[in-house]
C-alpha cells in the first residue's frame, strides 16, 4: 500500500495528540459485604445479590465467618461451588382468578340478571407472595368496567329554613331519578337523610319554644335535629316521593351546619342505611358550610367523633356528646366503605367544597342551583365523572415493606409512581392493566406471615395479599444444634459454619467471650514476635487472626497473620500480574505460558517465527514473544526488513512520482502498480531518506521506512518546496524589468548631474557680480544743484494782433 501525504517534515514533536483516558476504579463496598453477616439467614437478608457459600472447606486461613457472605459471581470466582451457595428466591402463587365479568344477554335480548356478588370488575383477587429481603415480586392487576353495575344512591340533605324552597323540588326526586337512572344500571336503589345541627347551645336555641318551632313568625317549622335517616335504600321511587314528602324544614343559629355528623353517621351504619357491595353514592346538598373537629367545645362538647354508629330509632341520639369528626377521619371511614361522595352545593360555597373535594379521593362536586332544580342532571354528571376514574389504594402495608404501581391505561399512556396509581376516561367495557410490584426489606416481624389489601377507590372489590417472608437458608432446616463441631456444642452447625451460642465467639466457637482479648492470646497473633497484631490488616479474635475487609470487594487480606493480600503484586499495562495471572500473598501466579514477576513474559515464539521458519530471521533473540534483532539493519517483528539497503529508494521512485506528482512512466498504470501505505507515525524504527530525479531534471525528496507492523511508509515533501533543485532557464521578465529599470536610473542620475553643474554655475556668477558692485565708483559734482530750470520765453507776452 502506498499513501503519498504532501506536507511538512513530520517529527515527534508535530505528532497528532491522542487524548488518553484513565480509568480509575472507585471501590464500593457492597451490602452483603457490609452486613458482616454471621450466619446464612442474615446474609440473603443483607441484599438479592448476596449468597452463602456453605462448602465447609470454603474459608481460607484468616478469613471472618463473614467471609461466606458475597455476591454470587464473586464467591464463585473465589471456588465455592455454585451448587454450595445458598441463594433463596421469592415466588407468587395466585389462589383465586375469577375473570372479570359483564352482564350477559340470553339468546332473545333480554338482559341476564346476575347478583351484585357475582359480577367481578377486578382480577386476580387473592394470590400469595414469598418476599426474598431486597427481591420485588411483580403481577399484573386487571380492571374491567362493569356494564349494567347495580347503584345505590344517598340523599343526605340540609333542612335548614335556607333550604326551603329546594325540599319541594326534591319531593319529587324519587322516580325521576330513578328514571334518569334505569339508562345507566337496571338495578338501582335511593335512600334519603336529613340533617340540621346539633342540639346544643349556641347551635340552635334551646327554649322549649324554639324546641318546639324554630322559625320565626307565623312559619311552621319541626324540631331541630342532628341526623335522620328517612328512608332507608330502596328501589320504591313512589316511596322516596312519599315519605319525602312529609318532611319540614328546620331552623337553627349559625351558618355552618352539622353534616359532617350526617355524613360519618352514614358512613358507618351501613346496616341501618341498606348498602349493598355495590356502588355506593352519598349525594350531600346544601347550601352552607360545615362544623368540623373542635367547634364542638363552643357547645362544650370535648369527646372526639368515636366513628360508630349510635342510630335510634333512625334518628343520631350523641350529637350533644361527641363533637364533629374531622376531615381526615371522614376520608378514612369513607374509604372503609366504599362511599363516594358527591357535594351538590349552591354557587356561593362552591370554593370551599372544592378545597373539601381535593381532601377527599374520589368525590365530586356540583353547583346546586338556587332551588335544586337542576339536581338530577348534577348527579348523573358526577356519577359519570367518578365512575370513568379508577384509582388503586392499599391497606397498611408492614415495616420494611414498598409497593409501586404503574399503570397502562388506554390508548397506550404508561404512567409512574403516583399516577401509577390510576387510570381515567375509563367507558363501560374498558379493560386497563396494573403492574404492582411489592418489596421488601429484611425480616418484618421475624417472618410471620402479613395480609394486605388493594382494592380501588369506591369499589367494593379488592385483591386480598399473604406476604410470607423468607427469613432463612433453606440448609438452616438442617442445622445440628449444640454440635461437637463447634468445640464440645458450643454452637449449632448449619449452612456448613458453626451459629454460636450466646457467650461464646470464634471460628468454632471456642473462646469465651470475657476472654478474647487476653494478652496470651495477643501473642499468638503476633508474627516472629512482630509488635504489629495481624500485620496491622486484621484483629486477634480468640487467638487467631481476622483479617479486615476492603471497600474493593475483590481484594483481600489472608494468612495466618494477614500478612498476604491479592492486590500488592507487580503490574504490567496497569493490570494486576499483566492479567496473564493470579495475584497470591503479594506474588503473581502466572497462567501457562506466561513468565516474569508480572506475568508480562510470554513463553510462546510463535510469533517470532519468519516466513523462512527461522527464530528472528536468524538476526535476532526472542525474549518474550518478540524479536530483539542483533543485526542493527534489519527491523521488523521477526528481524526481516531492511529498509537502509541499498536500492530502496530506486525501488519506490516511479510510485513516488506518479502518486505525488502525477508523473513518471507508472502515471498510467499508479492504481493498480502502486498501491497505498499509512503516513509515518513517528517511531523510532530506521528511516532511509531518498533524493531521486525526474525527467525534468528535477529533485525531489522523500523517505522510505517499514514500521513494525512490517508496512511500508514514505513520506514526501512537495514539490514545490524543492525549486531551488530545478536546471532554472532564463527569465524575460525580470531581465526587460532590469533594462527599462537600468535607463530610468541612468536619466536621472545625468539630471542630477546636470543640476548640480548649474547651480554651481549660478553661484559663481552671483558671487562675480556683487564683486563687481562693490567696486564700481560714481561721479559726483560738488555744490550743483540737481534741478535744472527752464523758461518759456513766450510766457507772459500779449499775443500781437493780425
């Protein structure tokens, strides 16, 4: 190969710059590492990654019981067997996996009627996870929109006199809504509620007139009261009319009002109010704000809400003696049983509801118009709304235990932490998917075995999960209790190290533990007598040497004396033992057919072989897998190259022209003749330096040298760096440049001349002439007058006459 490169005289020092990259290790220790872990069961504890070697022969001397914990990869290329490491995985079962369902429709149409507890919108529903310490278990969650899913619908009003006119329009609630309603379910049930407030001072006033009628003038009003459960769930819309026909508006003092007592009261008596497992719907109207945890001691009532039910006669009987629960225990009774809420409030107290709403998981709200007429239309609104979300909670999950969710939900959108969660514009028939993984850490509670619940929000339905725990090797099932292996059963013997009993210490349990540090046992630690304990690598435990650990879990100390190490050896290309070796008590073990103190020796001559079959060409030694040529002219992996031979140059000029140049005889034939070769690098390998002519006569310039790769390189200097080398003919232009320059200088030089003659002429006659002035001499008359006069002799006569 031939690569002509015209450019400047490359030396070491114009060589291009190659960037280098260091690359330093970071040693990290790793958590089976750091546990320093005394038996099997804390070691799989410590990570996944970790296992346990229990081959008995495993430890070296002066290696920790420790020791046997490490990542799995490591402890084999350490030797232990990979059918000796204990290294328990966790596992799913799933015990029930009910398909999800819809209603179905016979042969002529009509619609199959299924019981609420048949229809099943979420699968699997039980399954059983073994959680290995750091290991997630994942499956996958299926929700499935329901068609025709039974309703149960709540209407909890205000019946403050505010509401006056808006109870008339919700007489007749009942069989519209159950009208509006038949569209979306065929099975649907209305209840109906009221409340007012609290029967207690300041909240209403307490003079048996005002018990007896609230309202003023001649209005008539019925007793106050806290909560009245009207009408208990039915499917008699005529029924709900009736009933809520009779009732009569209320009065009391402020302007919060006690639902928040309703509501917890209807939450919790899920007995007395009729909820099925179905879809629960609390509809609160009014058109005021609320009493919340802590107004209660205006009325001097200081018992917290207890959250149960205390219904008589349908009627709440200790509002007067427990205050208002709060917001947060309202969410939690709410989510316990499956309500959700809708808040049908008037325009004035929407922003306060909305902030209520955010508190609230899966609730509505809707703006009541002045008179509750558009009450329907607010609800089947909000159902729509609620019912198209699907948000998954859990129970309380265990100590040490995570659970994450990620969602696909339709149309391919994959969401993440806490969007994982849900899903939204779910429609009838629309199957979404879950991703639950659940992790955990370390042995929660010694192993037993943990339930929790996930189950989405406003649905009845849920996944019931058993956790169980794997706290231990499986080879601890084994284990020899007070075994004469561990020093006269001083331990239990399992996982092939010695588990011992409290009290006692050492690789066999030997010492006690009031003794280990004992000056005898010093001693024996120390090696010829050295003041340095375990070479200062290690600590004397019950006589023997424990040598430290490393951040750089592949390096370690060994020894009786932790005097050896694995990482201390000589390196070559800044590998340890050149890696051609093993590094053992600070000396590289070389591999076959390596030698030297850093393994960098190869014992192989192949590849000093030359092409005749003789070692170096016979002009060298083979030390190390290369040639150390004697013969100072030849070069070259095996000592065949001799690039200052004579006849070199001649050999590569015709190439040298055509490819540089262009010329030469070979400038027909140069693609084929003449092919490329690399620019030289620079190396301290023989150059020839060449001075050829072509058939201009000219000089041109190049090298010629064999790298060690045995390619040729030449390197030619351009030539129009070389003219000074060319025969030069004659130059017309310069030479009538000369001429024409030659008169110019003449002419001016005789005008110079010329005036130089004339002003020397001119002063000669100027300086002549005031020579002359100064001798000229004047004549001068002495006492004549210089005026002359002359007289007209006619002057003065009279002229004569004729």
């Amino acid at each position: 190969r031939l690569l002509i490169l015209q450019g400047r005289w490359c030396t070491s020092a114009c060589s291009d710059s190659a960037s280098s990259s260091v690359f330093v290790f970071h040693a990290e220790g790793n958590a089976c590492i750091n546990a320093n872990a005394k038996y099997c069961g804390e070691c799989i504890q410590a990570g996944a990654k970790c296992g346990w070697c229990k081959d008995p022969n495993f430890l070296k001397q002066g290696e920790t019981v420790s020791a046997r914990c490490d990542e799995l990869q490591s402890l084999m290329k350490r030797g232990c067997d990979a059918a000796m490491i204990e290294n328990p995985h966790g596992e799913q079962k799933i015990l029930k996996n009910k398909a999800v369902t819809n209603r179905r429709k016979v042969a002529d149409g009509v619609t199959k009627k299924q019981k609420p507890e048949d229809i099943t919108q979420i699968q699997p529903q039980k399954l059983s996870l073994t959680l290995r310490s750091g290991e997630p278990q994942s499956f996958d969650l299926k929700f499935k929109r329901a068609e025709d899913y039974p309703i149960d619908l709540y209407y909890l009003m205000d019946l403050s006199y505010s509401m006056k006119d808006d109870l008339e329009n919700v007489k007749n609630l009942g069989t519209s809504l159950m009208l509006e309603m038949s569209k979306i379910t065929s099975d649907f049930r209305i209840g109906f509620g009221s409340f007012v407030e609290k029967t207690v001072m300041p909240y209403i006033s307490t003079t048996p007139a005002k018990l007896l009628n609230p309202c003023t003038g001649d209005q008539n009003c019925t007793s106050p009261f806290s909560y009245k459960n009207v009408l208990k769930l039915t499917s008699d819309g005529k029924k709900f009319n009736t009933l809520v026909g009779q009732q009569h508006i209320s009065g009391n003092l402020d302007s919060p009002e006690g639902g928040f007592d309703a509501i917890m009261q209807v939450a919790v008596c899920g007995e007395q109010i009729g909820w099925r497992n179905v879809t629960r719907l609390l509809v609160f109207s009014t058109d005021a704000g609320f009493h919340f945890a802590g107004d209660g001691k205006l009325g001097g009532i200081v018992l917290p809400n207890d959250g149960k039910c205390h219904l008589e006669n349908n009627v709440y009987t200790m509002s007067h003696y427990y205050d208002y629960p709060s917001i947060a225990h309202l969410v939690q009774k709410l989510s316990d049983n499956n309500i959700q809420t809708i808040f049908a409030v008037t325009e004035e107290f929407q922003p306060v509801y909305q902030e209520l709403k955010n508190l609230i998981p899966k609730s509505a709200v809707g703006t009541l118009s002045a008179n509750s007429s558009n009450v329907i239309n607010l609800i089947i609104d909000a159902y729509n709304s609620l019912s198209s979300e699907v948000i998954l909670e859990n129970s309380k999950l265990p100590e040490g235990v995570t659970i994450a969710y990620t969602s696909r939900c339709k149309n391919g959108v994959v969401s993440q932490g806490e969007s994982g969660r849900k899903c939204s514009n779910i429609s009838i028939g629309d199957e979404v998917m879950f991703s639950i993984s659940v992790t955990s850490k370390g042995c929660p509670k010694q192993g037993k075995p943990e339930t929790i619940k996930i189950k989405p929000l406003g649905f009845t339905e849920e996944v019931v999960i058993t956790l169980n725990f794997i706290c231990e090797c499986e080879c601890h099932k084994e284990g020899i209790k007070n075994s004469p292996l561990c020093h006269f059963g001083n331990g239990t013997y399992e996982c092939g190290a010695c588990k011992c009993n409290e009290g006692r210490v050492g690789r066999q349990c030997e010492c006690s533990s009031n003794d280990v540090a004992t000056e005898d046992m010093d001693r024996t630690c120390r090696k010829d007598n050295d003041t340095d304990i375990c070479s200062n690598n290690g600590d004397c435990v019950c006589g023997t040497c424990e040598c430290k650990k490393r951040d750089n879990p592949e390096e370690r100390y060994s020894g009786q004396y932790c005097e050896c190490d694995n990482f201390n050896c000589d390196r070559s290309g800044n590998k340890l033992c050149g890696g051609h070796g093993r590094c053992e008590c600070r000396v590289c073990i070389c591999d076959p057919m390596w030698t030297g103190s850093a393994c960098d020796c190869s014992l192989d001559n192949r590849t000093c072989m030359a092409t005749n079959k003789q070692i170096c060409n016979g002009r060298g030694i083979c030390e190390c897998g290369t040639c150390k040529c004697t013969d100072h002219k030849f070069q070259g992996p095996t000592c065949e190259t001799c690039p200052t031979c004579p006849g070199v140059c001649t050999e590569q000029k015709e190439c040298v022209q055509c490819r540089a140049f262009g010329t030469g005889e070979k400038k027909d034939t140069c693609e084929r003749d003449c092919n490329k070769l690399p620019q030289p690098s620079g190396s301290s390998y023989p150059v020839m330096h060449c001075k050829e002519r072509d058939a201009n006569d000219c000089w041109f310039y190049y090298t010629y040298a064999v790298n060690n790769n045995t390619e040729k390189e030449v390197h030619v200097l351009p030539k129009h760096w070389c003219v000074s080398d060319c025969p030069a003919g004659p130059d017309i232009i310069p030479i009538v440049a000369g001429v024409v320059a030659g008169i110019v200088l003449i002419g001016l030089a005789l005008l110079l001349i010329w005036k130089l003659l004339m002003i020397i002429h001119d002063r000669r006659e100027f300086a002549k002439f005031e020579k002359e002035k100064m001798n000229a001499k004047w004549d001068t008359v002495s006492g004549t007058s210089p005026i002359n006069r002359f007289q007209n002799p006619n002057y003065g006569r009279k002229a004569s006459v004729s």
